[in-house]
C-alpha cells in the first residue's frame, strides 16, 4: 500500500476562534485526508485538546500588530515544537497571516521542505485599517515588505480570485502564484423556506426586519459603520441588527449599549442565524474573499457590501447585491431602508444571490484544485 504523503498545515488562527480560515482549514481536513497524512500547527487559544495530530503553540500576553491575531510566544519550546513538526512532513500547507505561519516558512526552508502558502489575509492591510495610529501606513508598508519577502521564499504562493495576483506581483512577489477560489456548502447555507420559523427558534421577533453580519466586532471590519447606520434608520424599533460574531470589550460596548441588537458571540451554526436574517451587510474594510459574504449569498440573502477584495467581482450592482462607500453610514443606512420598504428587491437580489454561489463556488472543487497543487509539488 502506497504511503500518503505528510502534509503539516500551519495557521495563526483556530477554535474556538471561528473566521473564514478556520472553515478552509475544516473543510481541507475532511475533504483531503484521504489524499495526505495530515497534522496540524495552530495556536493554543483555549485549553489545547489531546489530539496526537495536533501540535499547540503556546500564545503571548503581549499586544500583537495584527490586533485579531494573538501572536505566538517566542520560547524556545514553541520553536522547537515548530522544527519537530516540519522535519517530519513532506508538505508545508501555511495558512498565515501572523509570526507562526512565518516563522515557519522559514524553518521550512531550513529543512529543504516543499512550502506552500495559502493567501487568506494581507496582514499589512488587516494592520492598516486595525490601528488608529498615525504610523500605521509606515508600519503597514514595513509589515508588507517583511511579508513579501517571506512569500518569496516559498515555492508555490495560492491566492483565492484573480486578479491579487497581480496586486502582489505590484508589491514585489517573485513566486509563482496558482489560483483557487474559496467554496461554500450550498446544502448546509441555503435558503430558509420559513424565515419566521427560524427567528422564533432564535429568540427573535419574526415580525422584525433583521439585519445581519457574520464576523469579528473590528475596525478592519468596519461595524461602528454598520451601527451607526443601524441608528440612523427612521423605523429602526421595527427592526433588529444581528452580529454573529465576537471582538474585544471595548469593541462590543456600543453594540452592547443599543437597543434592539443581538450579539451572538462565535457560534457553530452560523447557517441557522442566516436563516433568520433578511438582508446581509458586510462592511468590511479590508478583505480578500469574505467567506460570511459567500455563505449568506448561498442563503438567498441580498447582501449589502463594500467594493473591496473579490466581493467586487462576485457581487454585480443591482443583480446579486448592492455597495456602499466605505464608511458611509448614511448612505448605507438609505440602502438598508429602500431594501426594509421593497420585500420584492429583496427576493430578487436573494434569488440571484444564490444562483451566483451555486454555480460559482464549490468546496468540492475549490480543495480538489488544491490537492492537485499540492500533489504536483512533489513530483
């Protein structure tokens, strides 16, 4: 019997923190371990599980430059954890964005290992819009040019949608990049045939209008916006604002201290709040694909987006979604109420929505792609 080849996926983000590489990294592990003997290099958020395939890094107090992003301790016992994973693999499968995944590109390299990153975050942007500082421009570009470097020293970079090939090849990336969109399970995020029944089942009004959002309470993620434009909304006590996510204290007081609006916390359906949700709105700063956008697009939702990363190609104005500027509370607040007042525009940017996802995006063959990435890396 052939042996599978050993591939190690190393991230700066796991459970109990739920985000869109944390999904890929599910969805990988289930769809391809028939194809790789895989373990695993992730941060120990919580109290790490005995799990003989996965390694734990211990993480630091001290404060991170990507804020969302504990980093790891720099102890010689995390360094020595990550040598021993990667001399025992074959296939380094780095996830990023932080110290962990970069660390291990270059250990990787020590060892004369085949590493591969994957692209689900620019950490210099994700700095960017995070810090309220003056030098976060000049400390967005230093981090930039740390992490293209790195890139380049892997041997095959993976990005979600075309066209950030480009970008980066701008910014001084030298490695061959290979394309492989982001999938959704379209059975498990579908269209909910009795909204009502599900806002009940959550402990909401069914005769609300509920807007949602699935992800961190951030800067990057721009929410005060959506808040802000939540309270301008002249009906507003005839609807609720719905976040399906978590942030820091400081972060989730305002939503906290607003009537009318539900902070769930990192929850494992996310598919059922979707369910009761009536329009999407994701008004993020920064992104690359913005997997919550997928899947509430894949739940016939119309969403409401900025034009920003691969949203701007997926979503076309006016046939599967609708943007708004970037921190422009008051004009998404008067596209939120024209959606609330037109139930008609809203089924139809929902039905289109979900046509774009189904016929578009897939698990099955976003990962097949990959493995064939990954397996040609070894011949």
């Amino acid at each position: 019997m052939m042996h599978k080849p050993k591939l190690l996926m190393v991230s700066d983000t796991y459970h109990p923190q739920v985000d869109g590489t944390v999904k890929f990294i599910d969805e990988f592990m289930v769809r391809s371990k028939d194809t790789f003997d895989i373990s695993m290099l992730v941060p120990a958020f919580s109290v790490p599980k005995k799990e003989s395939r996965i390694t734990y890094l211990e993480v630091s107090k001290i404060i991170h430059p990507l804020p969302t992003y504990p980093s790891i301790k720099f102890s010689w016992k995390n360094m020595r954890k990550i040598a021993r994973s990667i001399s025992t693999s074959q296939i380094i499968f780095i996830q990023g964005p932080a110290i962990a995944s970069l660390l291990s590109i270059l250990i990787g390299r020590f060892y004369k290992k085949k590493v591969i990153f994957y692209i689900h975050v620019l950490p210099w942007e994700l700095f960017e819009k995070s810090s309220p500082s003056t030098l976060s421009g000049i400390g967005g570009l230093l981090i930039q040019k740390i992490c293209i470097s790195l890139y380049n020293r892997c041997h095959r970079v993976i990005v979600p949608y075309q066209g950030l090939e480009q970008q980066l090849e701008y910014k001084g990336l030298k490695t061959k990049t290979v394309v492989a969109r982001l999938g959704v399970d379209i059975d498990l995020f579908s269209p909910a045939k009795e909204k009502k029944e599900w806002k009940k089942k959550l402990g909401i009004d069914e005769h609300k209008t509920v807007l949602g959002y699935v992800g961190r309470i951030s800067q990057e993620k721009n929410t005060l916006t959506l808040l802000e434009a939540f309270k301008r909304l002249p009906h507003r006590d005839k609807c609720i604002l719905l976040i399906v996510g978590d942030g820091a204290r400081e972060q989730r007081i305002p939503f906290e201290q607003t009537q009318n609006c539900i902070i769930t916390g990192f929850v494992d359906n996310v598919q059922d709040y979707l369910k009761a949700m009536d329009i999407f709105v994701m008004p993020s700063l920064t992104e690359t694909t913005s997997l919550a956008t997928l899947e509430a697009m894949a739940s016939g939702l119309p969403v409401v987006a900025t034009r920003v990363g691969f949203m701007k190609n997926y979503i076309t104005k006016g046939y599967n979604g609708i943007f708004f500027p970037r921190n422009s509370a008051a004009l998404l607040a008067t596209k939120l109420e024209k959606l609330i007042k037109n139930k008609e525009i809203r089924v139809t940017l929902g039905l289109n929505a979900r046509k774009t996802i189904a016929y578009s995006f897939s698990w099955e063959r976003s990962i097949n792609r990959i493995k064939r990435i990954l397996v040609h890396e070894l011949d």
